[in-house]
C-alpha cells in the first residue's frame, strides 16, 4: 500500500485524481509505477471516454490510408507473403479492415472476400479506393451478424486483437469462429511492447483491460483498450478454438496462425 501511495504521489495531481476515480493502475512489467511526465500528453484537449475507441478510428481514418507494399520493414513484407499465399484463391473474411489497406493486397489473390469493419469513416475511406472483388460490410466484430450466411475458408484480423476487451473476447472469437468453415484457416497479428515505449499505459481494476491514451492531430486526446499479450496468453486464449496453432512473438508484432477447431463450442 505504502508503494502505491508513493506511485500515486509521484503523479501530477489531475492525474492522482483521475486514478482514484477511476481505479487505475500504472504498470510495467505488472508493476505500479510513476508515469514519465505522462500529463503533457493529456494537455490539449478533452479525453473521450465513453464509445473512445470508435470515435478514435473514425477521427483517425484520414490518416490510416497507406500503401502497404511500399513499406521495406521486413516484418510488413513477411505479412505480405503469408497473407497472399493464405488467401490464394479461398473465400476470405477481414474482420477489422480499417482503410483496407491489406485488402487492396489480398484481393487480387482471393476469390473473393468480406472486408468489415465498425468505423464508418474508415470503410468511407476503404470503399473510395475502389478495391475489386471485395464487399465491404459496416459491422460490430463482436458479432458479424450483418454477413449474411456465407461462410469464409479463410479469416483473418490485423491490430485489432489487442483493442478487444477482456471481457468479450470469447463474444468475439465465438462469432469470427462461426463465419468460417470448420479447418478455416485464421491469421491473426498485433503489437508487442517496446520495452522503450513512453505512451502512457494502465490498468483498470473493475475491466482489468489496459488502456492507453492516443492522441491525433485534430487535437483530440481518447482512451482505448490496447492489450500487450505475452506467448503465453495468447497460447492460452487461443488454443480452445485452435488445430495446429502457431504463434510467432518477434519485435514488433506477434502472429497466430491457426486452423478453426471442427468441434468448437459455437
Ligand atoms: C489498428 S486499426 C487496424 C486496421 C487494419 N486492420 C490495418 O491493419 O490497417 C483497428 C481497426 O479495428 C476497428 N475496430 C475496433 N474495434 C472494432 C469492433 N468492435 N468492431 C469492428 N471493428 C473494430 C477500428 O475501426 C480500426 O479500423
């Protein structure tokens, strides 16, 4: 308790407040801590807190369009190659599609594919670019009820396994599992945690999600959930819904692949 209270003293003061309101806890490594000046990152405008994380991405769409295949990083080029030859002619499902910035890549392999995502302005942005083969569908991941019954042989998501909240990740590996055909074969990556990294990140007691603060350019500060999984984690989440899994944990993103259980509770 004396620990705490000192981690709670070494805060700003509008910080020590917001963290008794609100139960958090500052960790690294599991651990309380002082934030490094945390506040200035707070300073210049309101933080949203109520629906944050849909408001953030559809604020954000503007910036999100990008050219994958322009990107030299080596981990991007690896991503390139394994989606393209995953998707290589199959029924595909993206859940979570942003701007489409992989579906513009997958496309042309796949047969034909359900790109979804929740943020009006990224599938704004995703349909402006025209993709072909490709149905956009504006949709809730934790339920995909809006895809009508067609079922995927392959599915996939990208960065968005770490904004799910803890309490809901089996609402929403139960409705990705049932859009696709027993034996589907499922891609999923997401960040791993720069041990560098100074973006403020906290616990709630009452979720027990993490958050971080994100702020963009129009100003605007917002809370969203953003889970850091450890190998074991995502071993443990997956394999009750996984045939042949297989995680990959390399600086900056780990990837599960894996194929979905025929026996499955769904
Ligand atoms: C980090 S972006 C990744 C977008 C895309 N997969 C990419 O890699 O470029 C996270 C995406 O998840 C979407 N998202 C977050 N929660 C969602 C939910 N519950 N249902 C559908 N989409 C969601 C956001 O709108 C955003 O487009």
């Amino acid at each position: 308790m004396a620990k705490q209270a000192a981690c709670l003293q070494a805060l700003p003061k509008r910080e020590q407040a917001r963290c008794l309101r609100e139960g958090l806890k500052t960790h690294r490594r599991g651990r309380l801590r002082p934030r490094q000046a945390p506040a200035l990152r707070f300073a210049g405008g309101p933080i949203m807190e109520r629906d944050s994380m849909h408001a953030y991405y559809c604020d954000r769409a503007p910036y999100m369009a990008r050219n994958v295949e322009d990107d030299p990083r080596e981990f991007v080029r690896d991503i390139i190659a394994e989606l393209k030859s995953l998707t290589n002619g199959q029924s595909v499902l993206e859940v979570a599609c942003g701007t489409g910035n992989w579906t513009r890549l997958v496309a042309p392999c796949a047969r034909t594919i359900v790109a979804t995502d929740y943020s009006e302005g990224m599938l704004d942005v995703a349909r402006s670019r025209q993709i072909p083969k490709t149905r956009f569908v504006h949709d809730d991941a934790y339920s995909l009820g809006k895809i009508g019954s067609e079922r995927f042989n392959v599915g996939y998501a990208l960065w968005l396994v770490s904004h799910l909240s803890r309490a809901r990740w089996d609402e929403f590996f139960t409705a990705f599992h049932a859009r696709l055909n027993p034996g589907a074969k499922v891609l999923l990556v997401d960040d791993i945690r720069r041990p560098d990294d100074t973006d403020p990140w906290y616990s709630k007691v009452d979720t027990r999600d993490s958050y971080e603060i994100r702020r963009l350019p129009n100003g605007k500060s917002y809370e969203i959930v953003k889970t850091y999984f450890t190998p074991e984690q995502l071993h443990s989440l997956l394999q009750p819904y996984a045939d042949n899994l297989q995680i990959r944990y390399e600086r900056p993103c780990w990837w599960a692949a894996y194929e979905v259980r025929s026996n499955q509770r769904i």
